[in-house]
C-alpha cells in the first residue's frame, strides 16, 4: 500500500499537510477501517483510500495519552490525534491534532462518557462539517451495542458509524465503516473513541 500521497495538494490544509488525504469525499462513498492487533496490543489500521495508520497504546505510562493515532512511514512521528483517559472524571479526551510540525493546536475535543456500560451509551459531541461547504454543525453521537456497535447521531437516530465484528481472539481486531461524510476529522474521532472503546472491553476481559 502507498502511504504517501503524489501531488497535487494544498498545503494549507492542515489535514491534507499531514498526510491525509480529502479523496472520495462524495457523499455515497463509505470510509472503511481494517484494525489489526500488534502482539504488544498497539493497533494498525488500514484502509483502501487512505494512508496506514499506528495506533500506540500507553498503557503504563502516566505521562503520555493512552492512545495516540500516527500516520505511518519511518517514523512515528507524525500524532494526528490522541485519546486520554481521566479517571477521577470518568471521561475520555479526544483531541483532533492538526499541525504536521508536533507542536498541535487542538481542532476540537469531546468528552466520552464512561459512568454507563456500553450495552447502554457511550457518548461524545463534536463540530462535523456540514454539506460540501465550509458550514459546520453541532452534534452528539453515542455508541450503543445491539448485535453489533453503532454510532448513532443523538438528535436524528441515523447510523453513522458500525463496527460489526470486534474480536479480541483474532489478530484482526475488527472493522469500522463510517457512513457520513463529516470529513476526515469526524473519521479520526470516531475511529479513536472505537478503539478506546475497545481497549475497555479488552481490559475487562483481561
């Protein structure tokens, strides 16, 4: 697979200068992302449209966020977005990281609520862009489990996320297939809380 994107492109888009791409962005298009576990249970995600992606887990140490998403090449040093967990709170930061260079400014955050199990809400707010313009929207998403995991948009009930087949017993971990066209921010935060779902799950099992 090809991580890095040939030119044309425009540099002044952050998302775009760190490596990920805005194609196929029409709205009947659906973004699918392969997750496979790492023997030290670090995650990578592949996916047909765009480049692969590291997903280091933190687990022992309190210094960094427990989950960090990188664009892959030689080095991991390229964060796109991270994942923090506050226990005292119960919440879960999500932040959207945006500048190529490592010094970050935050795109936009969500709190996940971890006080219910996920057999019942797991839920976060985010800005998603609305349309094909520069027009963005409020909204509030929540997992739910029924046979499978669903992002569901709070306010319309519409799908906008499934995972249906998560396996802690495979060295797939699952997939995840975003159905909305919110932008390729909505697709990071949707695939980050996914996984910190997961490494929930994971240690519950454990």
């Amino acid at each position: 697979m090809e991580h890095d994107l040939p030119p044309p492109y425009d540099a002044h888009d952050p998302l775009v200068s760190t490596g990920i791409s805005e194609r196929g962005s029409n709205p009947t298009d659906h973004d699918v992302f392969h997750i496979f576990c790492e023997t030290n249970r670090d995650y990578q995600v592949h996916s047909d449209r765009h480049p692969r992606l590291y997903v280091r887990a933190h687990r022992w140490n309190f210094t960094k966020p427990n989950l960090v998403i990188y664009l892959c090449g030689q080095e991991l040093d390229r964060e796109l977005c991270h994942c923090e967990f506050r226990e005292k709170t119960g919440q879960c930061d999500i932040g959207i990281l945006k500048s190529p260079s490592g010094e970050s400014s935050t795109m936009w955050w969500s709190d996940t609520d971890r006080k219910i199990a996920i057999s019942k809400l797991y839920r976060f707010s985010a800005v998603v862009r609305a349309g094909h313009g520069n027009d963005s929207v409020y909204k509030t998403f929540v997992w739910k489990r029924t046979s499978r995991l669903e992002l569901v948009d709070e306010a319309t009930n519409n799908v906008a996320a499934i995972a249906p087949d998560v396996t802690f017993d495979h060295p797939k971990l699952g997939s995840l297939e975003v159905l909305v066209p919110y932008g390729l921010d909505f697709n990071l935060i949707a695939l980050t809380t996914f996984l910190s779902i997961c490494e929930r799950l994971r240690d519950e099992g454990s």
